[in-house]
C-alpha cells in the first residue's frame, strides 16, 4: 500500500522560517510533489524532487531522501499569502502517471 | 491558455438526483485525472485516463459513479443516484510540464441534500 504523512497543522511568523515534513512508503518511487492550496482553490504546483538533495526556487526549497523515505519543504521570509495548505505527493512507479497525495498541512501564518 | 476548465463551480441538489460533472484538460495534456477531496479524507484519486483510455478506476467509491472521455478536450464524472455522503468538491486534473506535474482545474464543490 502506499502511505504519506504530513503534520495536520502548523503556526509560523511572518518573516520566519518554517519547515514542512512528508515521510512516505510507496510501492516504487519515482518522484516526489510538493503542491499549495489555498482555501477554496485548487492545488497549485510547487516543486519536484526525484534525486536526494535540495532544489531551490525562491523562498520556497524543497529536500529528499530517497533511503529515508522523507522530505521536506522549506518557506523562507514568510508571508501572510503563504497561509494555505502544503500538500506532498509520490509518484510510485516509472512511467506511473497517477499521484499519491498526503491529507496536507495547513499552515497559519500569524504577524 | 484557459487552463484546466469545470463546470459546474458549484452543484446543489438532493439525494437520489443525477449528478454531473465536466471537465476539459489543457490542450496537448494526454492523462486526466478525477480526484475527490474532503476534510476527513484529503485528496482522494477516483479515476485516470491516458489518451481517453481508463487506466485506473479502483478509487471510484461504488457502481453509482462513472467516468467517461469520450475525447482529448472533454471528460464527464456522473453520480446517479447522488447521496449526501458524496459531497465534497471535485477536482479535474491534467498532466503536463516540465516534470509530468498534474494541473488541477478550479474544482466543482458538490453540495448533495
């Protein structure tokens, strides 16, 4: 079976940084999704990782660890907009099309 | 480019009616997916095609959905009949991009009385 697990909720400053954690098991891995969503809106694309390491893209980092089964998002110089939820999701097979989502953390960005 | 499009955005009506649901995927995206998301449960996959072809359907909850893509540009989820526990908000996605990420559209938010 396949299995993701995020915190529920979370509370950060404005202006901190804040750390988001998804440890998976899956059946196969080929790539792991990191997607916001707002409230009443839909899940936006926010980051890829398919090898261990860190990518980086503005404010927002994404890391994996292939043989720990974890990764994490990192929300640097927080903004009240980024209050939403954070959403990790697992590719499980090579050419696998389908998504394993995460029930999501929402975060809370507070003055 | 319009993005992934829903309709309808919201859907009120009472058990036992027929329900349905459209999507149309960006164009060029090739794999469509019908997801079903609530507070208890998140982001749930019902359904998924690749070029119009169903791939997967062992998330469908029960006889009373089906899913059909009769084109590239057009998929319909139907619920007949509809119970109050299928309420929640139903979200079309497509597969594109650089990584094969899913685009979602902006969902049909199904209210079942």
């Amino acid at each position: 079976g396949q299995n993701i697990d995020q915190p529920t909720e979370m509370t950060a400053t404005e202006g901190a940084i804040v750390q988001i954690n998804c440890t998976y098991q899956t059946s196969g891995f080929n790539g792991l999704f990191w997607y916001q969503q707002h409230a009443g809106e839909a899940p936006t694309f926010l980051s890829y990782n398919v090898l261990d390491g860190l990518e980086e893209k503005g404010r927002f980092s994404s890391f994996l660890s292939r043989s720990k089964g974890y990764s994490y998002l990192l929300l640097k110089e927080l903004q009240m907009k980024d209050s939403a939820s954070y959403l990790c999701a697992v590719r499980g097979q090579t050419g696998a099309n389908n998504l394993f989502f995460g029930t999501g953390t929402r975060l809370t960005v507070i003055p | 480019d319009a993005g992934v499009i829903q309709s309808p955005r919201h859907e009120v009506t009472e058990m036992g009616q027929e329900v349905t649901l459209r999507c149309k995927p960006i164009s060029g995206h090739n794999s469509l997916f019908w997801y079903r998301q609530t507070m208890m449960r998140g982001l749930e996959l019902l359904i998924y095609f690749n070029n119009n072809v169903p791939i997967d359907d062992s998330g469908m909850p029960e006889d009373r959905f089906s899913a059909k893509m009769p084109n590239a540009s057009f998929s319909t989820l139907k619920i007949q009949p509809s119970e109050p526990r299928d309420s929640a908000v139903y979200f079309c996605a497509g597969r594109g991009g650089n990584h094969n990420e899913q685009f979602f559209g902006p969902g049909t938010r199904l209210t079942v009385l």
